[in-house]
C-alpha cells in the first residue's frame, strides 16, 4: 500500500531528524560543560599575561592623558576602555574581543552618539536612550559587536561641556585613538605566550552543519 509506505517513510524522517537534534544538543552540552570547567581553573601564567596587557593598555592611555592633554581634562580616558580592556586582555577568545569589533563597535557607538546629541532636543533620559539602543542596533548590523560601545554612545550625550565641544571629532580622538592603543598593546602581550593568540580565529556559526544537513533532506 504506497499511502502505508509513504506514512512509515515521513515517520523515518522525522525520526531521523529528532535523533540528530538529539545528538547535537548532547555534544553541545557537553562543550558547554567543558568550557565552563575550563573557566574554573586557574591559570596564573594567563592571569599575568591579561593584567600586564591591561595594566601598558588602560597606562599608556592615562600616561598620554597626563602629559599632554591635562588642559582640556579628562577627556582622552573614557570609561569604556575599562569595559573593553576586560574583554580583550581577560576573554582574548570572545567573538566581542576581536579587532574589528573593538576598533568598529567604539567608533561607530561614538558617531551615534554625538549624532544624537547634535539632532535632538536636549532631553537627557531619551537621548540616552536612543544612543544607546542605536548604537546597538547598527554594531549588530555591520557586525561589530562589542558591548562598551553602548558606554561609549552614552558618554557623548551626557553633559559634559569638554566632550560636547569636540563634536564628531569625538569619534577620532578619544575613541578611535585610544582604541587604537588598546589594540596594539592586545597585539603584543595577547601572542608573547603560548596558548593565547589574537586575533582569535572565530569558527563558523553555531548550528552551521546542522542546517546545511536539514535543508539537503528538504
């Protein structure tokens, strides 16, 4: 009876499927164990290596600060750099560390920022918040994911006569300049020791395979 046949062959299939979702879950739990096991041990030759990258990176930036600009404030020392140091010199793997998420997620936050500021009216809690969820959004778009740049699209629109004043070149310096910095010094202390390479090569999307495998049975 071929309306049999064709019953048992779609229960096969669906069966088929179920068991390599199954399968799948079970390896991914298993990386996911692993990974958190691994955040448990303690390594100080990694330790050393995150606190000397964070300690020249954030270092250079104030020692620059302190030499050259201490006339027009604290201005070059922006809090983000803080958020982007954990990422970059602590989780040097994270897909949000890399170069161009660091270097793009920055300057693309600041442009949005101070284009808010420049084209809204002067309302704190809703400039805030659009530079904020705009910032967001566009990183998600280009790509360029990284979390202190929500800090740094904020920063512009807070009052600050200093940072107000630079306008868009608030996007060139202190952003991308200390950016750069930071990027440099991740550069050099993130591949001095063996295990610890940046920029890290980032695998293809979670589920990649998978997908590729259902649509061929579609």
């Amino acid at each position: 009876m071929p309306s049999v046949r064709g019953f048992r062959k779609k229960n096969e299939s669906v069966g088929e499927r179920r068991e390599i979702m199954r399968k799948h879950i079970k390896r991914r739990l298993r990386h996911t164990k692993y990974i958190f096991y691994q955040e448990t041990l303690v390594d100080f030759k990694d330790h050393f290596w995150s606190f000397l990258g964070a300690f020249f990176g954030i270092g250079l930036i104030a020692f620059l600060q302190s030499q050259h600009l201490t006339e027009i404030e604290n201005i070059f020392l922006i809090g983000s750099f803080g958020a982007s140091s954990v990422l970059i010199y602590g989780a040097v793997n994270s897909p949000l560390a890399q170069p161009r998420n660091l270097i793009g997620g920055h300057v693309l936050s600041a442009l949005v920022g101070v284009t808010v500021f420049k084209f809204l009216p002067e309302i704190l809690w809703l400039n805030a918040s659009i530079a904020v969820a705009s910032s967001i959004v566009l990183m998600q778009i280009t790509k360029t994911m990284h979390p202190p740049g929500g800090a740094t699209a904020l920063i512009a629109v807070l009052p600050s006569d200093k940072i107000q004043e630079l306008g868009y070149w608030y996007a060139l310096s202190p952003v991308l300049s200390g950016g750069l910095i930071l990027l440099v010094m991740a550069l050099i202390f993130n591949n001095i020791p063996k295990g610890r390479k940046y920029p890290h090569p980032i695998k293809q999307t979670k589920y990649f395979h998978m997908r590729r495998m259902l649509k061929r049975k579609h």
